[in-house]
C-alpha cells in the first residue's frame, strides 16, 4: 500500500530523498525553513482552534512566495523562480546547454546586459 505523500510525489514527479538518520545538519535548508515557519506562527501568536492555525499558515505561506525575494533563488521569489522554471535562457556557450549537444553556434556575438546565461 503506498502511503499519500509518496504517491503525491510520484504523480508530481518529485524525487522523495531522505537524510541519514541521527543527522539533522544534512538537511540544514529544510530545517531552516521549519525554523521560519515556526517563527511566524506558532511562537508568534496564540490560536484558539486549529483553523485558525490553518489559516494563518497559509497566509504565511503565500505572502512568503510572493513576497520573499531570497538569495539561493538569484533575488527572486519563489512564485517568480517557479514561473521561470518553463522558459529556457539562451546559453551564450553550446557546450554549457545539452540542448545543443553536437551543434554548431551560429551567434558569436558578445553577451548583452539581460541575456540569460546557462551556467
């Protein structure tokens, strides 16, 4: 029987990894992100019933991916980097892009501020 979460992941497709057990630190961004979340709601603000932990969770969750520009994402929100995933920036390097495996570049022009480069 497949549990919920990982037929969630499956039909998404999401790679589920774990951490070794006994150490935390290897998944030290998720943490942190526990940390944040934590932060804003529970040690925050008193609840008087599990909706209203609900409901502030998720107004937590989505003024942060609009709003939090963040510094793994190259300043951009998480909705602004998720909306970014389809488009592909041109890569001033074939070798960098596997999309051009076996092509020849055919613009040797030099890189201009707002080209995308793949690195």
């Amino acid at each position: 029987m497949e549990h919920n979460f990982g037929r969630t992941c499956r039909e998404n497709g999401i790679e589920h990894r774990t951490t070794k057990v006994k150490h935390p630190w290897t998944n030290g961004q998720v943490e942190r992100m526990n940390h944040t979340i934590k932060e804003a709601t529970v040690r925050r603000y008193h609840y008087e019933s599990h909706q209203q932990l609900q409901a502030r969770l998720a107004d937590f969750v989505g003024a942060y991916n609009l709003g939090r520009r963040l510094k793994t994402l190259n300043g951009l929100t998480p909705y602004e980097h998720r909306q970014n995933l389809g488009k592909r920036a041109p890569a001033i390097h074939p070798k960098t892009d596997p999309a051009n495996a076996g092509t020849k570049q055919l613009d040797n022009r030099k890189a201009e501020r707002g080209d995308g480069v793949l690195i």
